[in-house]
C-alpha cells in the first residue's frame, strides 16, 4: 500500500484478516448485488415480469465488481447507490430495467449493515468461546492455589488464583450472554420502501398487502433472518447500532477490567503475559519485561468504550423517517468497533497461551500478611492453652503494630510469628502454629466455588460451541 497517506492502524496492526473481510469493500458490494438478486427473484416467484435469464445474469455478476467504474459513476451522479446499480446493470444488461425494482438506498445499505453485524457477530462469538476456553483451563489449574485477594489494593483475605480468573471468566460470560441474545433477537430490515410504508411495492403488486408483506418475509429468510421489522422508516431503528456498540463496548470493559489486573500483578511478580525470547521490553531499560499485550488490549478497549457515546448520540437524534447525519458515523463507528473488539480478543487468547504464575513470589506475599490475618486464630489457640481472651487481644494488638512498624518503618520481614512464640502468655507450640498460618485455612471455599461455577456455568457453553474452539490467536505485531 501506498506510504504516503494515513493508514488505519486496525488493518495494519491489529485486527484479523476474517474480521477485516465483512467490511471490507468487496464483502460490502457483493452483498447488495446479493440483495438484489434476491428482491428480483422474490417479485419473479410473486408474479411480477421478471424473468430466469435476467436473474441468472446478476447472479452471474454478483463477485465481479468493476469498483473503478462504480466510483467513477459516483463522482457524476453523487450517490453511492444509484452508482451501483448502474455499474451492475452495465454487466448484467439484460436485468438493467429490474434491478433495485421498488426498493430504496436503504435497501441495500442498511440490510447489508445488518448482514454484517451478524456476520461479526459469529467472528466474536468463536473468539469469545476461545477466551472463556482459555480462562476456564486456567481457573481449574489453579483453583486451589491460594493467594493474596486485594480490596482497595490492599491486602484481604485469601482468596485462590483460579477463583479470581473466575471473576475474569464471569464478566466475560455476561457479555456472551448479552451476544447471544443480540443476535437472536437481531431483525432484518427488510422490505419496506422510501419511508417505510412500501407504497412503490403497493403499486407494483396492485394494492396486494398480502403479497407484499410475503415478499419481506421471502426476502428476510433469503438474506439468513428469522425475523424482520414489521415496522421501519426509511432506516431500521438506529437503536440496534446503539445496542450492538454497548456489547462490543461491554466486552472491551470486561477485557480491560482483567488487563487491569494483570498488570498490577505482574508489578508484584505473582503473574506474567509472555514475554518472548527476543522481544525488547523497553529501548533504554534492556532489563525490562513490559506488559505489552495487556496494555495494547486495554488501548484499544478505550478507543472501543469511547465510540458508545457516538452510536448513542445518532440514535438519538435522528429526524423523523431519516436523516443522513447518521452516514459518515455509522462508515466509522460500528465496524472499527468490531474490529477493535476483535483485535482484543486475540490478544487476549494470546496471553492466556502463555500465562506465566510465580508460586514462591505468591507463597511470599502470603506470609508477609499471614500473620495479620491468623490473630484470631492464634487468640482463639491461646485461650484454649489457658489465657486469657482480653489480655491476648492486647497482646497481639502491641505484637502487631510493632511488627507492623518493623516492615513499614525499618523495612525488615514481618516478625510477628516470633513475637508471638516468644510470649509465653499464648503458649503455642511452633508446629501447631505452623498449621494453624497453613495458606489453605483462609481460602474459605474458593476451590468448590471455582469448580462449581466452571461446572454449571461454562462448560455447557463450550460443549455446546466445542466446534469453535482451537483458534489460532498470533500477533500481526
């Protein structure tokens, strides 16, 4: 490509090649001949004077697109569609006076918007089911390893490393959810003429509504739908932009959320993304391991959670049966959407194939805190020695802010154990101790938690799409 213009980074860095054909150009135009051929067969099958060598001629065309010519007849006439359909009828000339027969831009344009979102919408289904795949294998490997949980990033009690990645896995499965159902609930504009009412069909088929409301439902099945608008302007509701671009917004929110994360505990070397063999992690610092990928996913899922406001704002303000206000933002905003959305799920596949966990950096941040965690514990162990509850609660207290001010002030390890075991007043022996600041005390039911919701809760999910799963998930860079 030429070097001398903006190139979008999308397309050059990021998003993948099956995700970069639904909108591209190509993808875009075949679909309205597509549309077109199946408007022309419908009004054949319901009577209208159209006939089998007109319709094979356009289907014979429907790939082969002179875009030169297209964008050529556009500069002329100033409409993209009008441009269309005379370069597809320079080709299949015997089908010129048919094609586009009742129907309007909207026909083309917004149907084949439609088409696409669902064909995107099948893309991110099969990345999300990867990602989930990915975070469930990794929930079930450490579901029983416990570690530090953080509230305010502070350190709390124990939680396990699978049960947090629940957390992750959890937003993410709400967001499949939220897919799953867009799609199924996703309608086909259809046919329904200038402003909606289908008048030029009521001309064409002589007041017949019966034939005209089968030649939507024809043409709607045609194009891959269950269902249709009964009722549209000349657009289908602006809603539907709104609604997808919250779920692809909603998905980025989930991805950053574990990003988020993830680079907090990679700053305390409990977890790492991959680092590979020869990459560089800083230009100046050559020690560093930066967490490139996770900071490249939660970039794009700002750009992503940006874009809502703009979808939104269209819906919104639309005029009546149309306005054209909503033309250049719907070229940028719905499908860079879908294809930063895209890029982020294959990043984070990506991490997840090679996630990196430090056990004994894990182990020493829990006994750093441990101590804190475990007085009641050793309270409750003292008083069964003989001591007494209020004057234990005191002595832990003083034991624990000075062992407190020995990490904080002197940077030294927390000593509280010994304090402890040097006080004759708890008379614990240092075995059961030891047993008693066992990680796995504190960890509630973290491990049946994790195993019962990857149970109930995704495995049918990846059963039912196991078709999907084994994607490929490299870098363009």
């Amino acid at each position: 490509m030429e070097k001398n213009i903006y190139s979008n980074p999308l397309v050059e860095r990021y998003s993948s090649k099956e995700m970069l054909e639904v909108f591209s150009p190509k993808n875009k135009f075949s679909t309205w001949r597509k549309l077109w051929v199946a408007l022309a067969e419908s009004e054949k099958d319901l009577g209208l004077n159209i006939t089998e060598e007109q319709i094979n001629e356009m289907k014979k065309y429907v790939n082969d697109i002179d875009f030169e010519m297209a964008k050529q007849r556009e500069k002329e006439v100033r409409h993209d569609v009008m441009a269309h359909v005379h370069t597809f009828g320079m080709q299949a000339k015997s089908a010129m006076p048919i094609i586009h027969l009742g129907a309007t831009s909207a026909y083309v344009g917004d149907n084949t918007d439609l088409i696409q979102i669902k064909e995107a919408l099948a893309i991110l289904r099969k990345e999300m089911v990867n990602v989930m795949d990915g975070l469930a294998k990794f929930a079930m490997e450490y579901k029983g390893m416990p570690t530090l949980g953080f509230t305010h990033f502070q350190a709390a009690q124990l939680t396990t490393v699978g049960k947090r990645a629940t957390l992750w896995l959890q937003s993410l499965m709400l967001d499949f959810e939220e897919l799953e159902f867009r799609d199924k609930t996703l309608r086909f504009r259809g046919v329904k003429g200038t402003t909606g009412t289908q008048a030029s069909f009521e001309e064409l088929f002589d007041g017949n509504f019966e034939k005209v409301k089968t030649l939507d439902e024809m043409v709607t099945k045609k194009s891959g739908f269950e269902k249709r608008f009964m009722v549209a302007g000349q657009t289908y509701d602006r809603k539907i932009d709104s609604e997808m671009m919250n779920l692809l917004s909603n998905i980025a929110q989930s991805a950053h959320k574990f990003t988020n994360d993830l680079r907090l505990l990679q700053h305390l070397k409990e977890i790492e993304e991959p680092f590979e063999k020869n990459q560089i992690g800083s230009s100046a610092m050559a020690y560093k391991r930066n967490p490139m990928r996770s900071e490249r996913i939660s970039s794009l899922a700002k750009f992503v959670i940006a874009l809502q406001q703009s979808t939104a704002m269209t819906a919104s303000t639309q005029w009546f049966e149309r306005t054209l206000d909503d033309s250049a933002n719907k070229r940028l905003s719905l499908p860079q959407a879908f294809l930063a959305v895209d890029a982020i799920l294959i990043i984070w596949k990506n991490i997840l194939n090679g996630l990196v966990v430090y056990p004994k950096m894990i182990e020493k941040h829990i006994m750093a805190e441990l101590p804190f965690m475990a007085t009641e514990y050793i309270i409750m162990e003292g008083v069964k020695n003989g001591g007494d509850r209020q004057e234990l609660h005191e002595k832990i207290r003083v034991h624990s802010m000075e062992a407190g001010k020995m990490v904080k002030v002197h940077g030294l390890e927390n000593d509280l154990i010994e304090r402890i075991l040097n006080d004759s007043s708890f008379n614990i022996d240092k075995e059961k101790l030891k047993e008693i600041l066992s990680p796995k005390n504190f960890i509630g039911f973290a491990e049946e938690q994790t195993e019962e919701f990857i149970n109930v809760e995704i495995k049918p999910i990846l059963e039912k799409y196991s078709n999907l799963l084994g994607m490929e998930a490299d870098l363009k860079v």
